[in-house]
C-alpha cells in the first residue's frame, strides 16, 4: 500500500529536502557508501535515509544519515516497515506486524 502525498507532505518534503545541510550532508553520506548499501553491503540502487526520522526529532547530520539499498526486498523497505509505523499519527490503529521478506 503507498500513501498518497498530501499538501502538508510536499510542504514538509520541500522544507526537507531543500535544506542546505541536508543536501551537503547526503552527498558525504553517499561518498562515506562508496555505492554501497551500508546495511547488507550489496552495490544496488541506494538512497539516503535519516536513522531518526525528520517528523521524530531527527536532524540533517552526517552522523543521522544512512545509505540504504531500494527496490523490492530492500533494507529501506524493511526498515520503513517496522520504524515508519507512527507516520501519520497513527494512534489507535491496529496494524499487523510487518513481515519479512514478503510485499504487502
């Protein structure tokens, strides 16, 4: 299931990914990767990802930013299942527990 952006996500995905030391910051993560996923180490597809989301606290350092392969079966996917669960402020929702290594 993706969900679908509303005006206050593209809002918050600009002040994000626009910032000056986000932008500085992803591209020394990516050089620090050299091409690789820094969780499982394979040389795919990768993406920059915040260890502590922006909406929990998190903040644009080096040392909060994580290079993770994407695409099916990936770690950004898994960790977005298991940590992404409070996106939205989903209060009182009874969410399954994510499963491992199969698509929703």
């Amino acid at each position: 299931m993706t969900w679908k952006k509303t005006p206050a996500d593209r809002q918050r995905d600009r002040q994000v990914y626009e910032d000056p030391e986000y932008r500085r910051n992803k591209r020394l993560a990516l050089r620090r990767a050299g091409g690789r996923c820094e969780n499982c180490g394979q040389k795919r597809q990768v993406q920059v990802d915040h260890r502590i989301p922006v909406t929990q606290g998190g903040t644009h350092a080096l040392a909060n930013l994580q290079v993770l392969c994407c695409g099916p079966g990936s770690c950004h996917g898994r960790k977005t299942a298991t940590e992404g669960r409070g996106y939205r402020g989903s209060k009182g929702r009874t969410d399954p527990e994510p499963r491992t290594g199969t698509a929703w």
